[in-house]
C-alpha cells in the first residue's frame, strides 16, 4: 500500500502504545511500518530533501501532534507514552485521529495559534481527513516547485540567447563547480574553435592533475542520439581521453545513456535540465531571494 499521510497514523499510533508502557520513536515506526504492511523500498523512501527516511518523519510528526494535544507524555528523553487523555479517547472509539479532533483539545490549539500554523489554507487543510504531507514535506515540495519553475525559466533563457552566452554559462558554470583552474585559463580552453566532436578542453583541478574533453550542443527539443555520443567517444579515444562531459540544452536518447554506460571511456551527459538545475545550485544566472533555516531540537543541549 502507499505510505500513509501522517494523520492516518495517528489513531494506529496511540493504539499501539495504549498499554501504557515507554516507547522509542524507531520501535513505533517499526511496528507502524509492519501494521501497514510496508515494503522494504517504501521504508526505505526519503523526503526530497534525503535527509530522513519519508514513513520515519510521517510518524514523528504524528506524534508530536499527539504529544501537543496531550495525549501523549514523555518523561525521559527518547521515550513516549500514553496519557490518561490518550486512554480516555481510545474508549470513545473514534473512527480516526486527525487535526481537527485535536482542535477540541485546547494545548494543541495553543500549539497552532503560536507556532502560526493557522493560515487560512491551512485551516482548511485541518477540514481535510486525508492531509498527508508533514510540514517538512509542505515545505519541501514548495522549494522544489520553485525551483522547478525556476529551472524551466533558467532553461529558456539559454535557448534563446546568443550561442556566446551558451559557451559563457558553460564556462562559469564549470568554474563554480571547481573545474578548469581560474576563469582565464578556462574560457581560452573552451572557447578554442577544434575539430572531431571536441568543443572544449578544461582542467579536472587547479593543478590541472588531469583533463576534460567538452562537447557542448545548443539543441532545442531535438534528442542526443547515440550517433553523437559515439562521435564523442571516437573524438576521446583520438586524443587518448579517458573523462568528457557532453552538455546540451535538449536531452539525449535512451539509446545514447545505455551506450556511455557500456564503454569504458568516462563520459558524464549533461541534459538540459540537469544544466539548469546545476546552475540553480551553483548560483549561475540566479541571484539568491531569501534563506530559511530549518532547525530541530539539539536534545545534548539540554541533558549535557
């Protein structure tokens, strides 16, 4: 079954612990992960950030509801447990736990209203049994939007710019990434006119320990066949290269990413979207608008 959101997981999850007894976050979501009959690959699935583990942070999150609602307790650290409150709306037998049955509890009112939580569509939200999203997840999933839209305006700009402002973001965007030694050194590198499917010729490091062959295309929708990429690698093997990056601003074929993964020659494909996103996280051709830290809880703070 798909993961559940983590608002169906609440009622499973205060059953779970309705004898009483401490329990850890890692034995709940182990016995949630069997209870709602899981795969390992579904366990094992991350939120778009890869910084936990998507069912791990859909049930922390349950649990904080419950613990602001007061229906759970912790009374050392790590470990959780029932409430009187938890029992008593156990013996009600709701036919699930969500939002806005905690909004008759008036600790996780006060925990919405200070924590401003309670914009209108999330108001709304709370009116919707079957929200699934965390709010690391809401939030994630807006950064990622962004940046998609963003990607798709970073991607036109390029296509329809000159072909030196190509060659000039290839170029910066290399450098940022730590290639090619200085700017300098770069740019006469890659903007050298050559022959054989090779555009450009670009330090590994600042040392120039080793050397990367460049085939650049400025493609609109036309896919990379395996025709150019074994141009490329031909191009390689002619000036005994053993590493190329070839970048386009369209995408390459099926056929073409099977062929660089059976040769031995390295050649990383740049498609246009990577590009994009590249120079998204490189801050080539964007400007930052705002930072925000997201922070959790150091618990050492507090016991050292």
């Amino acid at each position: 079954m798909a993961i559940p959101g983590f608002q169906n997981i609440m009622l499973p999850l205060l059953q779970h612990v309705k004898n009483g007894e401490e329990y850890s976050l890692r034995s709940v979501v182990d016995s949630l992960a069997t209870y709602f009959k899981l795969t390992p690959e579904e366990e094992k699935q991350l939120l778009l950030s890869g910084t936990q583990p998507l069912f791990y942070n859909r049930v922390g999150w349950a649990r904080t509801y419950l613990y602001k609602a007061g229906l759970l307790k912790s009374e050392r650290r790590g470990y959780f447990s029932i409430t009187n409150e938890g029992l008593e709306l156990l013996k009600l037998n709701p036919p699930q736990i969500d939002a806005q049955l905690l909004g008759n509890y008036p600790e996780f009112t006060r925990f919405i209203s200070t924590t401003k939580l309670k914009t209108t569509k999330q108001k709304d939200d709370m009116q919707c049994d079957n929200q699934s999203q965390t709010p690391e997840e809401t939030l994630e999933n807006a950064y990622q939007n962004l940046n998609k839209e963003l990607a798709d305006e970073v991607l036109n700009q390029i296509k329809t710019g000159l072909p030196s402002l190509f060659e000039q973001i290839v170029i910066d965007l290399l450098v940022k990434m730590g290639y090619g030694g200085n700017r300098k050194d770069a740019g006469e590198a890659i903007g050298k006119p050559r022959d054989e499917g090779i555009d450009g010729i670009i330090k590994e490091d600042k040392l120039g320990l080793d050397t990367i062959y460049i085939q650049a295309k400025r493609w609109d929708n036309t896919k990379i066949g395996r025709s150019e990429i074994q141009k490329f690698a031909g191009a390689l093997q002619g000036q005994k290269a053993r590493k190329g990056i070839f970048i386009t601003t369209s995408s390459f074929s099926k056929e073409a990413q099977e062929y660089v993964s059976r040769i031995d020659t390295k050649i990383v494909l740049i498609d246009g979207e990577r590009l994009a996103e590249l120079m998204i996280e490189n801050n080539v051709g964007v400007n930052v608008l705002a930072n925000y830290e997201v922070k959790k809880i150091d618990y050492d703070y507090f016991t050292s």
